[in-house]
C-alpha cells in the first residue's frame, strides 16, 4: 500500500466506526483503498472526500448516501453501481463507465463528467447543475426532473433520454443535441417550455423510457 493510501485510510477508519453499518464495512474499505478494487461492495453512507480511486473496479457497488465530493474516479468502473443520493459535487468522473447506475436524486453540482459513459442510466432529480458533460453518453438515460441548469453538453449524445420535467436552463448544448429526446415540460437553455412529447399520442414512448433500468445497449470499451 502506497504512503499515502495508508494515510488516507487511518484517516478514514474512525470515521467508518461511526456506525454500526459503516463498521461492518471497514474492511471493504481496507481492501478498495488498498487494490482499488471493491466489485459489488456495501460502503453505504461512507466518506470519501478527495479520495484518489482513478480506474478503480467497483461496478455493482453500492455506495448510497455516500460523500464523495472533490473525489477523483477518472475511468473508474461503475457500471451498474447504486449511488442514489451521493454527495459527488466537483467529483472528477471523467471517462468513467457509470453504464446503468442509479444515480436518482445524486448530488452532481460542478462534477466533472467529459466523456463519460451513462448508458442507461437512472438520473430522476439528479441534480447536475454546472456539470462538464462535454461528450458524454447519455443515451437511453432518465434525466427525468433532473436539473442541468448551466451543464455544459457540446457532443454529448442524448439520444432517447427522458427530459421531461427537467431543466436545461442556460446549458450549453450543440443545436441538434435534443433530436430523439423525450421533452415534456421541459425547460430549454433559453428558458422556454418544450411539450413536444406530451401529447397522448407520445404517452407510448413516455412509458417506455420510465421502466426499469435493462441490460441491452452499446457501452464503450473499457
């Protein structure tokens, strides 16, 4: 274990025992800290502030309500991960795999997200305002009532996402970025509303973008 990895991990272990939950993840925390490598893990509610996890392997994990702010997991693999409710405000989370993750109602304020993978993704209320999504995939992603307000998305892909309910408010987007994306009462970087998709005869493709997360889809390589 490098120097500085044993130190960030004596920081963090008292902190761990908080709880009894955080407790009984102490050593799973010992082992990512150490391997970068933690697949399907329980770190619920854990804190990681500016913790170093570039292209660690922790897809399946699950790390709801945990604190991640200022944390660095460039190419980390997250696919399917559970972060529902984390705290990753200005994490850096470039060219990470986050395919299929759960991210409803994360915090992703300032966070850095170039050429990330979200493949199907669950992003409902997320909130990602100030967001680097420059050349992010995000297709086939629920951005339902998420909040984009001042996103920067040149070349990001949002081919068959849900944005109903959303706001792009002063985002930054390429003009044709929205073509095959479902709008309902959503919000463009202009300030006006698009309902182009609520019309009943759209409510087919309403309902199939809200179902449950699948499996099918392209991912980008690892």
């Amino acid at each position: 274990m490098k120097l500085r990895h044993l130190t960030f991990l004596l920081f963090l272990i008292p902190l761990s025992f908080a709880s009894p939950t955080l407790a009984e993840n102490a050593a799973q925390l010992s082992q990512l800290m150490a391997t970068r490598q933690c697949h399907a893990c329980n770190l619920s509610g854990i804190q990681l502030t500016g913790a170093s996890l570039a292209g660690a392997f922790l897809r399946r994990a699950n790390f709801r309500n945990a604190i991640l702010t200022s944390a660095v997991l460039k190419s980390a693999d997250l696919a399917y991960a559970d972060l529902r409710e984390a705290d990753l405000r200005k994490a850096d989370l470039r060219q990470a795999d986050l395919w299929g993750a759960n991210l409803i109602n994360a915090n992703l304020e300032g966070a850095n997200l170039e050429g990330t993978n979200l493949w199907h993704a669950d992003l409902r209320g997320a909130n990602l305002r100030g967001a680097n999504l420059r050349g992010a995939n995000l297709g086939r992603t629920n951005l339902k009532s998420a909040d984009l307000a001042g996103a920067d998305l040149p070349n990001a892909s949002l081919l068959n996402a849900n944005l109903s309910n959303a706001t792009l408010k002063n985002a930054g987007l390429d003009d044709d970025v929205l073509r095959g994306t479902l709008l309902c009462n959503t919000i463009l970087p202009d300030g006006s509303i698009s309902n182009e998709y609520c019309a009943s005869g759209q409510k087919q493709k309403a309902d199939l973008a809200d179902r449950p997360l699948g499996t099918s889809g392209p991912r980008q390589s690892n």
